[in-house]
C-alpha cells in the first residue's frame, strides 16, 4: 500500500519562507550598506587607522596576493587578477583595518 503525503507539509515550507523574508530584506539592506560604506572609504586618498590615527595612502606600491604581480594603484584592487582585498595593514602599527564587510 501507498502511504500518502501530507498535504500540508508544503503549505508549512511556505508559511517558514514567508516568515523568513523580512529578516532576509534587514540582513540583506544591513550588508548593502555595510558594502556601500566600504567603497566610499576604499575611494579616499587615505584611510585613517582606527587604532592609532596614522593617515595611510590608498594608492602604493603594493604587491597582489593572489598573483603575485606588483603595481601602484590601489592596494583593495589588483589590476592583474581583478581580485579584491577586505582590508590591509596599518602602515605603523601593523594592524588590520577592515575596509569591506
């Protein structure tokens, strides 16, 4: 004999997406903005440490991660590869500011 499905297992998958969807929408804006901060900093000449105020340029020198190649222009942008970094080192007290989420 077949046993048969209940037919309200999918109508309760349904009703949990729906409850879900508001907290998808606030984690989702809470990142959009975090992102939209991100490249608001990541496009100033510099960057000030949050944990010692050194004033750190945004465009050096700087080596890429991923592919080795290194260039001047934005430490956060790799032309080479097209890789992205979160963050870097403080160019004084070597900590690490977090620019993207």
């Amino acid at each position: 004999m077949r046993e048969r499905k209940d037919s309200f297992g999918g109508f309760w998958v349904l009703w949990l997406h729906v409850l879900a969807l508001p907290v998808t929408f606030v984690l989702g804006a809470a990142k959009l903005v975090r992102t939209l901060r991100g490249y608001q900093l990541a496009s100033r000449s510099s960057l000030d440490c949050p944990h010692c105020g050194y004033s750190n340029p945004m465009n050096v020198l700087a080596s890429c991660e991923g592919c080795g190649v290194t260039e001047f222009g934005s430490r956060l942008f790799c032309t080479s590869c097209r890789a992205f970094g979160r963050g870097f080192d403080c160019g004084k007290c070597r900590a690490t500011i977090k620019v993207f989420p």
